[in-house]
C-alpha cells in the first residue's frame, strides 16, 4: 500500500489547513478450477486458506445453499472429514449449517441479520474465514453477511451454477435486495478466493445449465470475437450441456470477466459505464416483470438480442449481425420472447422501458448503456431511443411468434 499526504491551497477565509489524504490499496485472489473439492487428497481448498499465511491454523465456518445441500447429502460430511485430515492448518468452527437459497433470500432482512448474529456467537473474527457453498443469489448474501461483520470477514466462495462459476462468483460484488430495489444494500469487497469446483454442476438442470451461457455470450459480444466464433462452433455442444465444452466456457468467460474488472478502470463502479451489465438493462426489468419467472440468464438472452436489434437499427452495428446473435441464441436453446416484454401500466405505456430509467438510477447518474459496434466490441453510449427500442421489440416478436 502506497500512500501520500499533501497540503490544499487555502481558500478558507478563516484559514483552515486542508489536506489532501491518498492512498492506494492492492487486491488479489486466486480462482481456482478444480473437481471434487473436499476430496481428502485434493490440496485446492487447503492451499486457498494457507495461501497468505502458511504457518497459521486457519478457523472457518461454512454456510452451505440448502438447495446445494439437498443435492449433494454429504457435502456437509465431506467438509467436515477434510476439515479433520487436515487438522493441521485449519479447524471447523461449527458443523457446515444450511441457509436457504435462490433469489428470495434477498429479500429477508431478517435472515441477514440472523446470519450476522451467529459469525458473532460463534467467535468469527476477521482473520478467520466465512465460506460459502451455492448459487449467485446466496453468494451475494453471505459475501455481504461476510463483508458487512467486524467490517470485513474474509470470504470464500464456492459457486455452485454456471452461472456463478462463470461471472457473479468470480466479481467483487455482494447485496441484498431492499425497500423492492435489487441489490441496493451492498458492498465492495473482492473474496479471499473463490472455487470453481465442476463436479456442483453435475445434478444442475439442463435449464439451469443453459441460462449460464447467456453469459458467456454477453462477454464475448463485447470483448471477443474469438469466443464468440467458438459458441457458434460449439454451440450443440453447449446445448446438450457436455462437460468439456461447458468446462472450457465456463474458464473463458470467468478470464473475460476478471479481466474487465482488473482493466477495465473501475472495478468499484464509481463511474456510471457498466459494459458487462450489456443487454442487462431490459433483463433486470424482465425479471421483475416475471416475478423471477425467468431465470437472470433466460432474460439476459432476450436482452441482448434486444440491445443487438436496437445497434443495427441505428447503424452501429452492421446488418445482419443481429440476425447472426439471434441464431446462436435460440441453437443454445432460449426462447427470446416472453409476454411480459408486452406488459402496460394503466396509461398504456410500457413498463420493460421503464427499465431504462431504472438502470439509469442504478448508475446513480448519466444514462450509459453498452451496444456493439462490431461482434466483439462494446461502445458505450448515453441514450436509447424509445421508438427505436419499440422497433427492436416488434422485431423480435416477429422472429419468435410470428405476428
């Protein structure tokens, strides 16, 4: 950590001193890759531990997706069995204990400051770990749980969706929904290490699976053209869900990720450009519309088709490219029309556009949305044009119901 204090010119008339406090601080974790983490022989979580301080027992308590739990029964015996192999560098504070998941825990204060309560009850300082064990939802609550106690406990993430392993899980976000706003209470706070352990991807739905290459598509749409050719290649693949294509996605859309996020020139967002919320401010709106109906990835799809259209439809982007965004869509398997992008208010506007102001809101200030110059570039700009997004979403109509 660096750090330099320097005297403001005085503009006081009083004659106040006024300093200038600057400093930078340098972040770092590892994302592993990995399968069957709590193997006994397995080093990856031992090492994600030891990794700053390799003399130390480490003390850690999980916090496991009962979703994830339900599916794996022995989880919660395996972690423990590691925790006793390894005795010599760690130690178990509780047995792994079971928190609901999905996107409704969210929005239960209540279980936030439940979970709050039981790091303090149980001796959870900030040198020890809080690890958790599920999807992205979950992982947002117990990365903020975590984030938010004796101002930062640090945080292992074991994400266990495509969808986690390949973007949220990977990112330095955490929150929780409040007063019906997603996300509004959160923090900052990158993990001491995250990993990505394939084998929690085996008892997924196929629906599931699929809604994590939205993704990768998104990413690779703005940032590489490359990934992008190759999920066209593999695109079957990718739809009947075969490990090694999954396994290769999941690994190139996490780099992009991190990437943007370590070069980007914003990883805390105190801008107002988003380029990986690209397609998201429609999707974020579409899931609301359908109280979660659709899953983020279904709805992120349709967003960048939508987003794709919207590009060409102002020469951005060339034509055809819109068509060509659409055909990997629906051969990955989504569906990219719903009834709720049709949804009116009593006025008989309609209500996915509010979205757009929504997501300005949630820049806290300048509009500032990603389209596509070409397939693989991003560009961000600073207003959409209401007829032209209407135009957009006729079109798509058209492509998937045919009226």
């Amino acid at each position: 950590m660096s750090a330099e204090i320097a005297a403001l010119p005085q503009r006081d008339p009083q004659g106040a001193a006024a300093y200038l406090q600057s400093f930078a601080v340098h972040y770092e974790y590892p994302v592993y890759f990995t399968e069957h983490l709590f193997a006994h022989d397995n080093p990856v979580f031992r090492q994600a531990l030891l990794r700053r301080e390799p003399g130390k027992r480490h003390r850690f308590v999980v916090f496991i997706d009962a979703n994830v739990a339900a599916s794996f029964p022995a989880l919660e015996h395996d972690i423990a069995g590691y925790a006793g192999v390894h005795d010599d560098a760690m130690e178990l504070v509780a047995h792994p204990e079971r928190v609901p998941g999905g996107e409704q825990v969210k929005n239960d204060p209540a279980l936030l400051t439940q979970l709050q309560h039981r790091l303090v009850e149980l001796g959870v300082d900030r040198h020890a770990f809080v690890v958790g064990i599920g999807g992205g939802a979950f992982l947002d609550l117990i990365g903020y749980v975590a984030s938010s106690t004796h101002r930062g406990i640090r945080h292992v993430r074991v994400p266990t969706t495509v969808l986690a392993q390949n973007d949220s899980g990977v990112g330095v976000k955490n929150g929780v929904n409040a007063f019906g706003v997603k996300n509004l209470i959160g923090s900052f706070a990158p993990p001491f290490a995250v990993l990505n352990d394939a084998d929690f991807l085996r008892t997924l739905h196929p629906r599931d699976k699929i809604a994590g290459v939205a993704e990768a598509v998104k990413v690779a749409l703005i940032r590489d053209r490359v990934f992008f050719e190759w999920l066209e290649a593999r695109a079957d693949a990718l739809r009947a869900c075969e490990p090694a294509a999954m396994a290769r996605m999941i690994r190139r859309c996490a780099e992009l990720h991190m990437r943007q996020i370590a070069q980007g020139g914003d990883p805390f967002e105190s801008g107002s450009a988003r380029p990986l919320d690209y397609g998201h401010w429609s999707a974020h709106k579409l899931e609301a519309l359908t109280s979660h109906e659709l899953r983020h990835g279904e709805a992120v799809a349709i967003g960048l088709a939508l987003d794709t259209r919207y590009s060409v439809q102002v020469q951005m982007l060339a034509p055809g490219s819109d068509d060509r965004v659409h055909a990997l869509l629906k051969r990955l398997g989504f569906h990219l029309w719903h009834q709720a992008l049709e949804a009116r208010d009593a006025e008989g506007h309609w209500l996915l556009l509010r979205g757009l102001e929504e997501f300005r809101e949630h820049l806290g200030g300048e509009l500032t949305v990603t389209l596509l110059r070409d397939i693989g570039v991003g560009e961000e700009v600073h207003h959409m044009d209401l007829h032209e997004i209407r135009r957009a979403m006729t079109w798509l109509r058209q492509r998937e119901i045919g009226s």
